[in-house]
C-alpha cells in the first residue's frame, strides 16, 4: 500500500514536470513567434522608408516651377488669346520633353505663323483645326513665344501635347532645312529649356519620333544633321549661362 502510494505520487510528479515542461515550450514559442513577427514588421517598415526617400529624392530633382521660370529677353512674347482651337489654357505641371517641328510653309515668317495660329479661334467650319506651339523661331532667328510654358499646346498628339514644349521653326524651302539663323536659335532656345526644365538633349526629340510625321522634314530626312543638331545643344547646355542668357 506504501509502495502503491509512492509510485502514483511520483506519477503525478511526473506529469506536473511534463506539464511544466510544456507550457514553458509554449511559451518560448509564443515569443519566437512574436519576435519573427515584430522582425517582419521592422523590416518592411525600414523597405517601405527607403522606398518613399528615393521616391522623394527622384521627385525633388525633377521637380520644377514652371510658373517661376523666367524667360530670356531674345525671346519675344506674343501670347495667343485663349481659345479652344490654339491655346486651351490647360495648366502643365511639368514638362518631359521638348519637341522639335518645322512649319512646312516655306519662306512664311515665325509672325505670320503666330497669326494663323491665332486666327484659329475665328474657325466657322464644321471641321475645326486645333494647333499651336509655345515657340516659333523665325527665318532671321526671331523666337517668338505664342503659348506660356507652364500651358499645354495642340503641336504634336494627344499624349504627347500634355508633358511637353514645341518649337516650330521656319524654313527658306520645301527641304525644311533651317538657315543659320533659325538653326542658332534653335540650338540656344533648346540648351536653355533643357537647362532651365532640368532636361537633357536626350529629352529633345522630333515630331517624328512621337507620331512617325515627316516633321521637321530635314531632320527626318538626314539622321546625321539631327545627331549633330543635339550635339551642339549639349555643348550649348554645357556653357555658363551668361552664354545663353
Ligand atoms: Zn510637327
């Protein structure tokens, strides 16, 4: 009877050991289990911090006051009356890229062109004409500009016209080639766009390049004379600004 006693109390104590034994198990899991989940936690709050200071870093480069630009005195503002057909008043936020045309109308001045662009807005046809562009540079190198570069033009495509700047230039013929004259300016009005968007000449492309359109002709036709032409805006971007002030 003694012996019986004994052996069932050591079976108790027993089983209370593995009782303990266990919830001690259970509980050394149950903080395992908390510390992967607080590590997790920790880790994807530090990811997410990295991702949000990168994206705030790309964005503060890139960004820019449209409003608070300036522009030089060669240029010459001859603003458009808004209207629906040519200058729509529609706010850019900023700008991606810098288009390149030519007007297609040979020998016709940088005003003359300004003028059509205007008179858009008196259309009666049942077919309207939407088109425009903030600059025209003229055949004695004039820059006239039509359209505020924080407003969108009707110059190149619907995607396209909302993110960027259009520069129409004259020509003396129907090759589109620029004369000397229209090609400086073009080369100085670019580098100071790119340099006062925070672009490059990588962000200057031709109509062509947007729509497959032979515009500006002589760009489209001689691949080397367009090569060349951002070349010599990169060297122009490169100068101080007193340059192309
Ligand atoms: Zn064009």
């Amino acid at each position: 009877m003694k012996n019986q006693t004994k052996e069932s109390y050591d079976e108790l104590e027993r089983r209370r050991r593995a009782r303990e034994r266990r919830q001690r198990q259970k509980r050394k899991q149950k903080r395992k289990r908390l510390l992967y989940i607080g590590t997790g936690i920790l880790g994807l709050a530090v990811v997410l911090a990295g991702i949000l200071w990168i994206m705030s870093l790309l964005f503060a480069r890139n960004y820019v006051d449209l409003k608070g630009i300036e522009m030089p005195e060669w240029v010459e503002e001859d603003f458009l009356d808004p209207n629906p057909y040519s200058r729509p008043a529609t706010e850019m936020k900023r700008v991606n890229e810098i288009v390149i045309h030519y007007v297609a109308n040979p020998g016709t001045t940088a005003k003359q062109n300004m003028n059509y662009f205007n008179s858009l807005q008196d259309q009666t046809g049942i077919k309207k004409i939407s088109a425009s562009s903030h600059f025209i540079i003229g055949l004695e190198g004039e820059v006239l500009q039509g359209i505020p570069i924080y407003e969108m033009a009707y110059s190149t495509s619907k995607e396209k016209n909302v993110d960027t700047v259009s520069i129409e230039c004259c020509h003396p013929d129907e090759t589109g080639k620029f004369n000397d004259a229209t090609y400086d300016s073009l080369v100085k009005l670019t580098a100071w766009l790119c340099k006062n968007l925070g672009l490059t000449e990588k962000d200057v492309i031709r109509h062509y390049d947007a729509t497959g359109k032979d515009c500006p002709r002589y760009f489209v036709a001689h691949e080397d004379a367009w090569k060349k032409f951002l070349s010599d805006v990169k060297a122009a971007r490169k100068q101080p600004d007193e340059a192309i002030r």
